[in-house]
C-alpha cells in the first residue's frame, strides 16, 4: 500500500509540530516521529483502525500520544484525510 496524505492532513502534521516546537523542539520530533510511524504501519495493515460514522473513514490511534488518524483506504493507496488531538471535536 502507498500512503497518500491530503493537504488538510499536511496542515494538521505541520500544526503540530509548530505548536509543541514552541515550547519543545525535540518534543516535537518525537511525537512527529511516533505520528509517522503509526501511519507507515498502515502500509502493511491498512485496515487495522476502527472503522468510523462515516462511510469508508478509518480511526488510528497514534500510541503514547493523544492523537488519532483519520484516513481511507482506496485500492492500492492509504489516504491520510486528519491528524488530530484527541481532545479537539472530531
């Protein structure tokens, strides 16, 4: 599988990472870190997050951290739709 991200998903990774950089740049890098590796797991398992309300969205959650992925499998691609704190309103 090929992991694909959509540009709200790019705006959310770089959200995060600017906001935990403010206080703690190296923070900031491990937590992008564990994000990134909890979606390349998806190469393998595309089908391992919860299935969602919404028709054909998947939940991930990112271990250690309070953060989930929302994405969607299509074919021979994993589209990465939110990264998202898990206290903001999904």
């Amino acid at each position: 599988m090929r992991i694909r991200y959509a540009p709200r998903a790019i705006k959310n990774l770089n959200q995060i990472r600017e906001y935990i950089s403010k206080d703690n740049p190296e923070a900031a890098w491990v937590v992008a870190s564990f994000v990134r590796r909890a979606i390349n797991t998806l190469k393998l398992w595309p089908y391992q997050g919860r299935a969602t309300e919404r028709e054909n969205v998947r939940r991930l959650v990112v271990t250690n951290y309070p953060y989930v992925v929302y994405y969607t499998v299509r074919k021979e691609s994993v589209i990465v739709l939110n990264v998202l704190h898990t206290s903001r309103n999904h």
